[in-house]
C-alpha cells in the first residue's frame, strides 16, 4: 500500500509516497497484496495561502495533517500493530509533503509541531 499526498500550488503538483506494505505485511497480516493497487491520494491545494505569514502557514499545516490522516485511513484499527502502521504512515506522509513543499517557513512549523508532540 503506498499514500501519497498531492500538494498544489497554482498548477504544481507534487507526488509524496511512502511505501508501507511491506511492513504492514509483517506487522498486520490483515493488510492484504490486494492492498497494493493505486496508491492513496490526497490533493492539498494551497495555492489560495500566502506563506511567508504565519496563518498560511498554520491554514496548510492544518489541510496536510487532514489530508495524512485521510490517506492513512487503512491502517486504522484497534490493533497496537494497526496503531503503529498508523502512525507511521501518518509521520511519513506529512513530513514527505512539507519537504515536497520546501518552504523554510512550513518546513520550520513542521519541526515545531514534531519538537512539542516529543515533549507530550
């Protein structure tokens, strides 16, 4: 199973995948071959946000963490091995779209928000 985030800006597009099935497979053998089709998308435009304040950066860190958790769906489940696979799914696809968006100021609040949720 792979996820992807779609970030655009204007007609830019960029393609962030994380390619989990194999662990899945080891750690959830409810996640099936069959589970290895198209990966998962999210388009997140942002096109509409200026980025150098800090509420754009605030309004697509926002839409990135509902679009990861949107394509992590999946691995939802009551099972710790399914919790894991979440969360791992989860970290790589938003920390894969805010590189893909390379922009120091959502790269910046991106590490902020990873430094306080280590602390809790």
């Amino acid at each position: 199973m792979k996820t992807t985030i779609k970030t655009q800006s204007n007609s830019i597009i960029s393609f962030i995948a994380a390619g989990l099935l194999a662990v899945a497979a080891v750690a959830a053998p409810g996640v099936h071959a069959a589970d290895q089709g198209d990966p998962l998308t999210k388009k997140v435009t942002y096109g509409d946000l200026d980025l150098n304040s800090t509420k754009g950066v605030e309004v697509l860190y926002a839409r990135l963490r509902g679009a990861a958790r949107d394509v992590c769906v999946p691995f939802e489940g009551r099972d710790l091995n399914y919790r894991i696979l979440w969360d791992k799914c989860y970290d790589h696809a938003l920390s894969a779209a805010v590189s893909a968006i390379n922009k120091p100021a959502v790269t910046a609040f991106h590490n902020q928000a990873v430094r306080q949720g280590a602390k809790s």
